[in-house]
C-alpha cells in the first residue's frame, strides 16, 4: 500500500504517572473525513494537539509525506487548520479584523476580495464591523472554521466543530467539509453530533486505551449500527477472574 500522507506513528503522551496515548498508530489519506471517537477523557483531543505541532510527544514521531514534521518551522504549521474547544479570537477586534491579523501571522497574502468571500463561505456578514465579543456562540464557531481554511491548509484538525451552530450552521459545515474533502485535504474530527458527521464522514477511528482500537469505513452505516460498533470498540477492558 502506498504510504498514508499524515502519519502518526508509536505515538505515546504522558502526564506525570497518567498515560494518555499509547504506542498509537494512525495513517490518514488525502480525501479522507475521519472522525474520531472516543468516551471522555479518551486522548482525543490530545491526539488532535500532537498532530497539529500544539503538544509534543512523550515518544513517537509525526509524519508527513514521509518526512517527520519539524513543527519550529512556519510552513509545517501552515499545513493545518485547526478548530479546537478554545476559539482564541481577539474579542475587541470584529470578524475581518480577526482574519486579517491571522492572516499576518500565516503570512497568507489575503486581498479584501478573499476576506470577504471567506466570509460569506461561513454565512458571515464580509462588512460587519460588530467586535467579536459581541457575536453569538454560533458566530464564533463560523469565524474559528474561516480562520482554520485561511492558510488553505492540507489537512484540517477539528475538535466538536459543530458546537453552537444550529442546524443551519451544521449543514453549512458539512457543505464545507464535502468542499475540503473533494479538494484533497485530511479531514480529522471528533464530535459527539453523529447524525451530523454520518452524512459526511468517509471513515470512524474508535480510540480506545491509548490507542486507535480500529479505523473502518463509513460504508453508509446507520446511526444504530455506528453506535452498537462504536460500543463494541470502547467497552472497557474486563479484568481477569483472580483464582
């Protein structure tokens, strides 16, 4: 099989004496929308900031095309486009001012043209001079999806991307997910809305004690049937009868 494009390989995450991610193995293909299951406190938003350069490993390495991914160089981070719990938008600066600092940090060439079509691509008013601060929950989470597509990253690391988009929101990012998807890019999600992530998802990673318990196709799955493996793959690890 030809090697995946974003690998991750023997990766391992500690906290003190707590292991979060262990000897975790994951190979993702362009095309591919992966979401990423897993009971909480299961790693999956960690596995999601060791792959974008955000934690370092406590063993293993990521790879891209390859290559281990230096992440103290800018244009490895440029490769990703990130949605996490945290919005990290400036709240006293609008939505375009937003984007066009980011823009800066990128060192993305974004004309008023672009900014104003990035905007719309989410359902966001391109004039709208309204500080963020004072934007809906749902706004924000628009406004964090344009900032993850604006360096036109290869692969998209999104964490509950549906939270506070109503279901308008939800179709629109599910639009833009099909987009991403039909260009190329990764797509890597975890969320707990399957209803939504069934209609586009090409494929499910159960992570389950530290590691990627099985990757499987979506192969038009029902909700029932996601859930009944889902369980399956996560169910604890039963301990053996002592004599």
């Amino acid at each position: 099989m030809p090697e995946a494009n974003l690998q991750a390989r023997a990766v391992s995450k500690r906290y003190g004496t707590q292991r979060v991610l262990d000897q975790l193995d994951l190979s993702l293909s362009p095309g591919q929308t992966v979401c990423l299951l897993g009971p909480n406190g299961a790693g999956k938003t960690t596995l999601l900031r060791v792959l974008a350069g955000l934690l370092r490993p406590t063993a293993g390495e990521i790879r891209l095309d390859g290559a281990p991914l230096d992440f103290t160089h800018s244009a490895a981070r440029r490769q990703f486009g990130l949605v996490m719990h945290q919005t990290y938008l400036y709240e006293q600066l609008s939505g375009p001012e937003n984007l066009r600092f980011y823009a800066n940090l990128y060192q993305v060439d974004l004309s008023e043209g672009s900014l104003q079509a990035l905007l719309r691509r989410v359902g966001l008013n391109p004039t709208r001079p309204t500080p963020v601060r004072a934007y809906s929950r749902g706004m924000k989470q628009r406004l964090t999806i344009a900032r993850a597509l604006l360096p036109s990253p290869r692969i998209l690391l999104l964490d509950e991307p549906y939270t506070g988009l109503d279901m308008q929101g939800c179709q629109l990012l599910n639009e833009l997910l099909q987009q991403e998807r039909a260009q190329g890019r990764i797509i890597l999600a975890t969320t707990h809305e399957l209803s939504y992530v069934l209609q586009v998802a090409t494929h499910f990673a159960v992570l389950a004690r530290g590691r990627i318990a099985e990757l499987f196709p979506n192969d038009e799955l029902s909700l029932d049937a996601l859930q009944s493996r889902y369980q399956q793959l996560a169910q604890p690890v039963k301990a053996e009868a002592r004599p």
